[in-house]
C-alpha cells in the first residue's frame, strides 16, 4: 500500500486524478453488493412462524405474556413456552434452510 502511495506521488497529476474516482466507483459498487445481499436464515423464519404449530405455540407465549404482564408481582416466568416456540420454529427451518445454502 506504502508503495502504490509512492508512485501515485511521482506519478502525472492527471492520472491521480483519472485513477481517484474510478476506484471510488469500485468501492460504491461492492458497498452496493454487500446491501443486496440477504440472509435466508430470516426470511425460512419469517416463513416457518406462519406454519400451524409455530403459530399454535406463539399464542401459548403470547398467551402467557399477556398473563404474566397484568399481574403486579409473580414468580411465573414463559420460559417454556418461549422455548416451545423456539423449537418448533427452529425444526422447521432445519428442513428448510440447507436446500438453500450453497
């Protein structure tokens, strides 16, 4: 890097300037390329909690939030259904996910 520094500085000024922004649109360019890109993982999840048995065990934890939420002191917490939820998601996306991965 030190080196390409170094002939830029020797070099024509006019080339430093026809080479500045032709490297300024490379980078927009890959910039733009990284934006694009999109994860499968989020999109097999979104799908996978409109199946039957994820929306099934998303009540169960809306359900118990909703009840834990209205009371002013409780011991009870939603951790299974959270985990329910987790897991019948999670299984679901298992079968999907790989079909994309390349």
């Amino acid at each position: 890097m030190v080196f390409e520094r170094k002939m830029l500085t020797y070099g024509d000024p006019e080339d430093e300037e026809e080479d500045a922004p032709a490297e300024e649109e490379e980078e927009e360019e890959e910039e733009e390329e990284e934006e694009d890109m999109v994860d499968p993982l989020d999109a097999i999840r979104t799908k996978c909690e409109q199946t039957e048995h994820c929306v099934h065990t998303k009540e169960r934890l809306e359900t118990c939030e909703a009840r834990v939420g209205s009371r002013s002191s409780t011991d009870e917490e939603c951790t299974e259904e959270l985990f329910d939820f987790l897991h019948a998601r999670d299984h679901c996306v298992a079968h999907k996910l790989f079909h994309n991965v390349k």
